[in-house]
C-alpha cells in the first residue's frame, strides 16, 4: 500500500516538528516547507495526496498559494491558521480550500480531517474517471487493450509490457505533453526506483519498433526538459 504524501507547509518549527512526527507515526509520509515559496514548489513537484496550508507565512501568505494551486490542480487543501474569524475560514474555502482548522488544534481531530479529505478525493476521482476506449487508432497505430496488442496496419508490433504501457499513457493523451515523471508513475508505479534514464531507453525501443526514424514523421514526440508527446504524423503540415 502506497504512503499517502502529505505537503505541510507551516514556518513555525515548534508546530511542524511534532506534527511531521505525528503523522508519520499515522502512516503518512510528510515533505515539509518553511516558507511559501518552497512550498508553492513542491505542491507542483513533490506531488502531494493533501496539502496542509499555514495562512501566516513569512512571504507569499497561505491564500495566495491556495488559489495559485487550484488554478494548477484539485491536490485537496486543508487550511492551518491561528486566524479564528468567519471571514478567514469563508475566503479559504472561497478559494478552494477543501477543509480549514483553526489552530489550536486536537490532532486526532486533524488526522480524521486528513482521512475524510483523502477519502473524498478518492472518490470523486473514481467517479469522474472517464472509462479507457478499448481501442485507440491514431493515424496507422491501433491498441487494443484487451488484447494487450499493437498494430501498425495490418502488421503485429511485438512490444514489452512496459513499452505497452508508455505507449497506451501516450496514445490516451494524443496532443498533450506528458512529464517524465508522470509516465514513470504511470508505468512503472509511484513506488518504483530506480534510474529514471530507463524511460528514455524504452522510448528509443518503442519508437524502433513502431518504425521510426529521426525525421520529423514519428508518432513520439521528445519536449525538451519536459517528457513526450504522442502525435498523429498525418495531421502535420
């Protein structure tokens, strides 16, 4: 079972110390921020199941980067603050904040917070989550998932589980660039490590094997410091 990931982000050492160890000891693993421009940075690198947001901090305040993250992502947010008033809890919420606990706080409470949080995550994850296409054709590619095979044409692609794989994170997403480390949690599992040059090597044994050269005629795209793209060659100009 994979360790939920909480980001806290609170600049008041005799608060972050004790509660890190606190959850911790719940099962969580806890990435820790002292200021909000640390803690803006890894709410969009660390990727964080939850985000425990201090208001009062020594540079950009706890509102600010609650709206900046739910413009980028629904990672759910739970406010700390020691700001007790109805206006503050309302403007957090308004913002996108999925929970608020005024500080002092009971942290059984806060972990059952946490749990509820993360449950209706998971949830509402589960039922948005559109259902895979079992075939995907782009340009003379088709996948078919339940048959776990590739065809380009009318000829069989012999692919490796774990090329299969990139190429069905690729294929679903057509278009979009999709970062290195996404296709490396999608494929090989948040849990796995390892050399992440090993998906660089994948993709040169894909794009071998799907026929491509180094023109620009390929179906894999590289985006520079970035990841990959999958793209139709058929619709370039």
């Amino acid at each position: 079972m994979t360790l939920p990931t909480i980001l806290l982000i609170e600049d008041d050492e005799n608060i972050a110390e004790p509660l890190t160890f606190g959850l911790q000891k719940e099962g969580m693993r806890v990435v820790v921020a002292a200021n909000g421009t640390l803690g803006l940075d890894l709410a969009r690198h660390a990727h964080p199941d939850l985000i425990l947001l201090d208001v009062m901090l020594p540079d950009l305040d706890g509102f600010t980067i609650c709206r900046t993250v739910r413009n980028e992502s629904d990672t759910p947010i739970l406010m700390l603050t020691a700001r007790g008033q109805e206006m503050d809890r309302v403007m957090g919420l308004e913002l996108g904040a999925d929970d608020y606990i005024v500080k002092p706080f009971n942290f059984r409470e806060l972990v059952a917070r946490i749990h509820a949080t993360l449950r209706r995550r998971d949830i509402d994850r589960n039922v948005a989550a559109p259902v895979p296409s079992p075939h995907l054709t782009i340009g003379e590619l088709t996948l078919d998932r339940a048959a776990h095979q590739v065809w380009r044409g009318k000829q069989l692609v012999e692919l490796t589980p774990r090329e299969f794989g990139l190429l069905a994170a690729l294929m679903t997403h057509v278009g979009e660039a999709i970062a290195r480390h996404d296709l490396l949690d999608q494929v090989w599992g948040k849990d796995w490590v390892g050399d992440p040059r090993t998906l660089d090597v994948h993709i040169r044994g894909l794009r071998e094997k799907l026929g491509e050269d180094a023109t620009a005629t390929g179906y894999i795209e590289t985006v520079r410091s970035y990841g990959y793209r999958f793209v139709d060659p058929t619709t370039r100009s």
